[in-house]
C-alpha cells in the first residue's frame, strides 16, 4: 500500500509517494485472498511469514532502509540483532496483511483479538459528547484495530486513508459492507465531514506517524533526530473540542492482537503542537517496545521531498 499527502512546487500541487511497488495491484490482492482463503489460520501464517523471507531477498533496498531505521531506534544493537528484525518486519508485516485481506470483512475477526488495553479511558472519554480522535501509527494491524473498535456499533467509525495508487485496490480493500466509514483524505469536503462527525460524538481514526509532505508538517525529535509529522489530527481535534486518543494493534507472541488504547487528551487553544509532542513521545515508546512492528519502508527521517 502507499502513502500520499499533497506538497506543493510553485504552482503545481504533486502527491508524493512514500512507499509504493509493483505489486500494489487489485489483481494481486484478489490472487492473495483466494488462496489464503482458502487456508487454516495456522497454515497461512506459515505461509506468509515464507513469502516475506522470500520478499526480504527481492527487495534489497527496502531491506537496507528498514535496517537503518531500526538501527536509529536501537543505537548500539549488534548486526546480529539488527538482521533478525529485519527479517520479523517483513515477517509480521506479511502475517498482518494475511488477516487483514481475510478478516477484511468477516464479523467474527473479535477472535483474532486477545483483549483490549485502556478502553475504559476510552468510553469515559466518549461518554462527554465530544466525540473522539483516535490516532494510531502503521505499527501492527492498524486497519483491524478500526473494525475491531467499532463493531459494537454504538458509535459511528470513520478512519482516514491515503487514496490508493491503483482505484480498484481502494474499492477491494474498502469497499462493500464494513462497520467504518472510509474517508480520503484528499477528498475536498473532507475536513468539514470530519469536524461535523465529531460534533455530532462520533469517532474519527487516523494515522499520525507519516509526514503528509504539506505545510501542516512540523518537525519534532524522534528517537534522538528531528522528524516531520502532520499537525493536522490535533488541529481536528482543538476545532471540534474532541479529545484524542493513542491506539495501537500489535501482534503478540500466540499470533492473536492486542489493542492497546492510551489516555485521552484535550488540545488547548493554541496547543496543537504541545499536542503533536506528546504523541510523538507516546509514539516513540511504543516504537521502542515493538520495532519488528513498525512497517515503514522508507527514511522515516528524510521523507521523499
């Protein structure tokens, strides 16, 4: 999958790409579902976590890039060490994308799930009124994390997405019955939707680790380097009165997720990028905790331009 945002050079507005590769096509995530399908759970785990071995020899310069990142978030771990995580990223990330395009919409995934951390918090949170934003980071499932969060279906979802490269993945991915309400982000309506859905104490997810390449990027220190990051969730948030949330779905030891959900927190007038820092700084902990979970395939410190 890929990540756009909107930059601008002169006049012209351009959609950088973050990541993307020959296979981020609808054909090949249709192949993919059938057989895995097709296959017991345990099976294709197995499976996949082949398939990334193979993929990690394929893709020589993702490979080199996700070492360095982890060697910026682990300074001084041995080579040894650092080779290993190399191979679980591509292995969790292959093991990831197996249930999702499986679970996609299935409603029984809750099995997948092996219990929830801080929603508690949460639902005290959402009990105010205010509606909520829920920030989550491509660390572990976070697409299941949106499903899974809104399955009760007390309170509308709505999870913000990049517009995928090829239209086709988009509707295969998200298209056809779900509990959430996909918005994209490029979509000129979009904020106003988003502002109007919190006011009305609805749920909005979105992703706050990748630099959107726009003038709402503001640099913050990230495992010891500044970093750009979209201020733009915690300007939502301020605007709507809404209080945002960490969530994170990380794979465990047994294959089964664990969501874990932080304590909400107001942005005060003004106080958007104080906001901004403490999200980063919940984001570099759990990045710390589980860096064969962070699936990102480029610089994360020098994003393309």
């Amino acid at each position: 999958m890929s990540e756009a945002g909107t930059a601008v050079t002169g006049t012209v507005a351009v959609a950088p790409r973050w990541y993307a590769h020959r296979f981020n096509r609808a054909g090949v995530y249709r192949v993919a579902t059938a057989v895995a399908s097709a296959l017991p759970r345990p099976v294709r785990l197995r499976v996949a976590a082949a398939l990334a071995g193979v993929a990690g020899r394929r893709f020589p310069a993702e490979r080199a890039v996700v070492r360095r990142n982890l060697a910026r978030i682990l300074p001084g771990a041995p080579a040894r060490e650092l080779d290993a995580l190399v191979a679980a990223v591509f292995r969790h990330f292959a093991i990831c994308f197996a249930d999702l395009i499986t679970a996609n919409r299935r409603a029984d995934i809750g099995a997948l799930v092996a219990g929830i951390e801080g929603m508690g918090g949460l639902e005290k949170a959402a009990r105010a009124g205010r509606g909520l934003v829920v920030l989550t980071a491509h660390l572990g499932n976070w697409e299941l994390a949106g499903r899974m969060l809104a399955r009760d279906g007390a309170r509308p979802m709505h999870i913000v997405v990049a517009a995928e490269a090829d239209p086709a993945v988009e509707r295969f991915l998200r298209g056809g019955a779900a509990p959430v309400r996909f918005v994209t982000r490029t979509a000129p309506t979009a904020s106003l939707s988003l502002l109007s859905a919190l006011r009305r104490g609805e749920i909005v997810a979105m992703q706050g680790d990748r630099a959107l390449g726009t003038r709402g990027d503001v640099l913050q220190p990230f495992f010891g380097a500044p970093a750009p990051f979209p201020l733009g969730p915690f300007v939502l948030a301020r605007a709507a009165g809404a209080p945002v949330v960490p969530a994170f779905c990380l794979l465990d030891a047994d294959r089964r997720y664990r969501i874990v959900v932080g304590m909400p927190s107001l942005v005060e007038p003004g106080g958007e990028a104080a906001a901004l820092g403490r999200w980063v700084a919940v984001l570099e902990v759990m990045v710390r905790r589980h860096p064969s979970q962070w699936f990102n395939f480029y610089d994360r410190w020098s994003p393309p331009a």
